[in-house]
C-alpha cells in the first residue's frame, strides 16, 4: 500500500511562495471561522495568511521541544551512546 500524498495545488494562491506547494482543506466549525475571518478583516491580513503562519510557529515550537528533549537524553546517556558506538 502506498502513503497518501497531497495532490499539488493546481494554481498557487496570489501572493503566496513559489514553488512547489500543496493545497490542504481544514474543517473549522462556524465560530472557529468567524474568529478567523475577524482576525484577518481586523489586521489587514488574508485568512490563508493568518493560518500559514499559526502553522509555521506551531512547526517552530514543536521542533524547539523535541530538539531540548533530544539534547538532554543524549546528555543523560552520553557515556552509554559513547560505548554503543565503539
């Protein structure tokens, strides 16, 4: 069985990075929406915007963690790892 892959986005959203990209769909409950539209209308900002960049810090903070958690494991059993490695 293969792994599903995005589909490419047909045509890239105005303004957005070129190069290869994918087109991904999100379901937002109605208030989740509102708040999103309201957000983008209150800071002149596009809705596909406000949401590239929440991903993209989550991306950041998420990888921030598990990098601080890799580091400190290979802190804790760098002698033991040293030896795997002989």
């Amino acid at each position: 069985m293969q792994p599903l892959t995005p589909a490419p986005s047909p045509l890239p959203a105005p303004g957005a990075p070129t190069g290869r990209s994918t087109l991904l769909s999100l379901p937002l409950d109605p208030d989740l929406h509102r708040a999103l539209a309201d957000l983008a209308d209150a800071t002149g900002c596009r809705t596909e915007d406000l949401v590239l960049d929440a991903v993209r810090e989550r991306l950041r903070a998420e990888e921030a963690r598990v990098r601080g958690t890799a580091e400190r494991l290979a802190g804790a059993h760098a002698d033991l790892l040293r030896r795997l490695g002989e």
